[in-house]
C-alpha cells in the first residue's frame, strides 16, 4: 500500500481540528471558521481544497441518520490479496454512499460502510464492487447501530 505523509503546518491543524465536530450552518460558513482559526476566507477554501487534493479529507457534508430518512445501510468488507489494496479502495471509493474504509489485518482485510436510499441500491452497490473486485465479499447489514463521536485531533 502507497502512504505517502502530507505536511500539515498550524492552520491545516486548526482547520482539521474544528471541522470534524463543528461546522457553521451560515450564510458565509467559510468565512465563520476564518474568523474562528485567525485567518481569511480565501485561505481556508485554498487548504480545504489542497487538503482533499491530498487525501486528508476525503469530503464535507452532514451524517444523516439513513434510516431515519427510509434508506438502509450495512457494513461490509471484502478479501482482498495484499497486492491489490489500493485497486480495492479506489473501487470502493467510487461511490458517493461509502462513508469510509480501512485496512484489517483480518483475512477479510477491506472493511467499508455503505448507505444507500433503498435496499436494491445498496445490492447493486455491492454487486458492483464485488464483480470489479473479483473477491469475496460479507454484507453484514446493521442490527442495532450504536453511534459514537469519533475526534482526531491533529
């Protein structure tokens, strides 16, 4: 797997910091969280872009409860050989309803969460990642969900 360390100085930090738990339901948004890390508007947008660009962040938007809007969601993860790891997170990166994946040193070692409005979305989704993959794959839908908050300070 490539990992390659991307140079974070005192804003990015702040920045990172502040948008994991809080971010401005305004007008200006951006703008709010200059103001709140010391800085301008046009710096924050140019690091949130440069900070996507790299991989740090991967997108901005709100966590709906899916199931409170009539969707579905399942965990799922996929036995992927060593050698195509990368080639699996691109796949699974492709879609919009992949909140996030990561790497286990399990035999099924590719874990990702799925949301999707409606069940047959969700099939095709895996369908589709499994066929590209060529690999096996576990849907493990949600039971009962528990939720915690998840901060990492940078």
């Amino acid at each position: 797997m490539n990992r390659k360390t991307v140079e974070l100085d005192e804003i990015d930090r702040k920045l990172i910091n502040l948008i994991q738990l809080s971010f401005p339901v305004s007008t200006h948004p951006f703008l709010d969280i200059a103001n709140e890390i010391g800085t301008t508007e046009e710096v924050v947008l140019s690091k949130l872009s440069r900070l996507k660009n790299e991989g740090i962040i991967r997108r901005i938007g709100p966590i709906i409860n899916t199931r409170g809007i009539g969707g579905t969601n399942t965990l799922a993860a996929v036995k992927v050989p060593s050698d195509q790891i990368d080639k699996a997170a691109a796949v699974i990166n492709k879609y919009d309803e992949v909140s996030h994946n990561y790497l286990r040193n399990e035999e099924f070692n590719v874990w990702f969460t799925v949301s999707a409005p409606t069940q047959a979305r969700l099939d095709q989704i895996l369908n589709e990642i499994q066929t590209e993959l060529n690999c096996p794959l576990l849907d493990l839908p949600t039971i009962k969900q528990f939720k915690i908050q998840v901060n990492f300070h940078v």
